[in-house]
C-alpha cells in the first residue's frame, strides 16, 4: 500500500510538471478559454501526453493502494479509478477537434474518454467517504473526499452549462482547470493516507 501511495505522488508530480510546462509554453491558448485538451492539438502536444500517461498512472497505483487498504468494501472504488486509468492513458491517441472544424469519430471518441475519467474521478471521491463512513479508518478523510468529490461535480455541471450559455462556455477552460485542481488534489490526498498507512 505504501508502495502504491508513493508511485501515485510520484505520478501526479509528473503530470502536474506536464501540465504547468505547458501553461508556460509559447501555445496561444489561454486558461480561461480553451480546454486542456487543446494542448492535444498543438506542436506542444508531448507534453499534453505525458501529463494524460502520468495521470493514469497515478489512478492505477492508487487502485491499487485503496485495493489493498480497503478489500471488497472498496471493489467500487477500485473500478471506478482503474476505467479513469485507462481512460486517461488512451486519450492522448484520441485529439479532440479542432473548434470550429467538423466532427470526427477520432474527436467523438476524445469525448467520450475525457466524460468518463472525469465522471469516474468524481464518482470515486463519493464512493470512497461512503465506504470510510463504514470502516474504523481514515475518518478524517471523509469530509476531505466529499469536499473535493463536490467541487468536481460543481465543475462538471459548469463544464455541461458551457454548452447552452456563451458566457459560461467563454470560461470554459478555467472551470475545466479547476476540475483539474481537485481531482488532482483528491488523489494527492488519498496517496498520501495510503503512503502513512490506515488511522
């Protein structure tokens, strides 16, 4: 279980390397408007591959941790982080459109991932404050996974307004970036009770 917490910090490291090289790169895009996978499309696209590889990798380790921490009362939560897995790690294969062009089955399938890995990440952090409210363990962490869990909830219902409301969808990429900071957070969090071990 240690083994598998320091893995996933060493991850989320790297993807938060990845992601803040990229904020800092010559790309043209800004944070507030275009979406991270945007990144995905640009000649920085490397980048954009190694922060969505780092990230899956992160959600594998920490199956792992949380397989072990929490047995069959955590099966959930386990499958929920090994689909964001795979889902991260494939995406970059997958680039979303470019906006304004026409759709293609490549950027449907982007999509697709990016709606799964964010709703797994999410699901993840409910489900695990709802497993801990039954375990003699890391109550602490309940509040801190419910907490985290909303705010990524909060941003996925942004994200879906940006699609009717101009002026939600002209700050789409900072609501993104926010869903980014809490998932990242959550599995910060969660790593590190898996690094010092169930109290």
């Amino acid at each position: 279980m240690t083994a598998a917490g320091v893995t996933a910090l060493l991850a989320l490291a790297v993807t938060v390397a990845s992601l803040g090289y990229l904020h800092f790169a010559p790309t043209g895009l800004s944070p507030v408007r275009n979406a991270v996978s945007q990144y995905g499309i640009t000649p920085f696209r490397a980048g954009y591959r190694v922060a969505t590889l780092a990230f899956g990798a992160a959600g594998a380790a920490l199956a792992a941790g949380l397989g072990l921490a929490t047995g069959s009362a955590g099966e959930a939560v386990v499958a929920l982080l090994v689909v964001f897995a795979i889902a991260r790690a494939a995406i970059s294969w997958f680039p979303m459109d470019a906006p304004g062009t026409a759709r293609t089955p490549t950027g449907q399938m982007h999509g697709l991932l990016a709606i799964g890995a964010f709703a797994c990440a999410t699901l993840a952090a409910f489900r695990l404050a709802s497993v801990l409210s039954r375990e003699d363990r890391w109550h602490w962490l309940i509040s801190v996974s419910t907490a985290l869990g909303g705010v990524m909830a909060a941003c996925l219902v942004g994200l879906a307004l940006a699609r009717a409301f101009p002026a939600v969808r002209a700050r789409f990429g900072a609501v993104e970036r926010g869903f980014y900071l809490a998932a990242i957070a959550w599995f910060a969090v969660v790593s590190v009770a898996c690094v010092t071990g169930p109290r």
